[in-house]
C-alpha cells in the first residue's frame, strides 16, 4: 500500500459514497486509477465492506468487556459480532480485552447486551461508556 491507496482509502472513510471521479480530482489521478486501486484493495481484504454511518437518535454504547486468561478474544468477539445491535468489535490492549461500540434502541437495549456479554461464561466483567457526541476524525 502507498501514499496514494492510503489518500484513497482516508476520503472512502470519511464518505463511502464518494464518486472514483471526485476521489481522482481530490488526489490528483484518473479515475480508472481509483477504480482499480479500490477493487485491488477490496480484493486484498484492506476495504473489508463499506457501510453507512446513520443519525437515528439511537443509543451509542461501547461496551468494554474483560475476558478470562487463556481465552481467544477473537472467538468471542466473532460470537460477540454477529448481535444486531453491534457495530463494530475491537481487541484491545489494556485492562479490557473487547470492545463493543454498539447502536441500541434506548438504554434499555444497552442493558440487554451488556447483560447478553455478562451470562458468557469467558467473560469477567464489563464496563460501559455512553457515546453523548461524535465527529469524523
């Protein structure tokens, strides 16, 4: 991957909709250059899906999830993955092991995976974080 893939690849995070002719004029190349680029890089696993980023007045959690020693942190995070709610699960380094940033009905559905992850018999403990505002980085 080089300069060019990563400017390609920071405008699709910021708006995966963005036209491969306003992505070339942006970075300075053909379309036909963007296009492929983007195929080659879906092709390489780098573009792993592209998804649509939704104002719904939901709930934003991350749920930080401790697992026990001797446990893969990806087998339950894949398990962990495929709950509706879930938008995203990230391994992490530090106190916790998973983190879950979750788009929820209300905080009642918040509850409910947090309950969900506490009765796993891998994990230790959880601890969540309200997500009040964000913005593209």
């Amino acid at each position: 991957m080089d300069d060019l893939d990563r400017q390609i690849l920071n405008i699709l995070r910021r708006d995966a909709r963005t036209p491969y002719t306003e992505i070339a004029s942006r970075v300075g190349t053909s379309e036909g250059t963007v296009r492929n680029r983007v195929d080659r890089l879906t092709n390489e696993g780098v573009i792993e899906r592209f998804t649509v980023t939704t104002q719904t007045g939901n709930v934003k959690a991350m749920i930080e999830i401790s697992v026990e020693m001797n446990v893969n942190t990806s087998e339950v995070g894949d398990r962990m993955a495929e709950w509706e709610e879930v938008d995203f699960v990230w391994q992490v380094s530090g106190e916790e092991d998973i983190v879950l940033v979750v788009d929820c009905v209300d905080t009642r559905a918040v509850n409910e995976l947090i309950t969900q992850a506490r009765e796993m018999d891998e994990v230790k403990r959880t601890k969540t974080r309200l997500i009040l505002d964000e913005r593209l980085g």
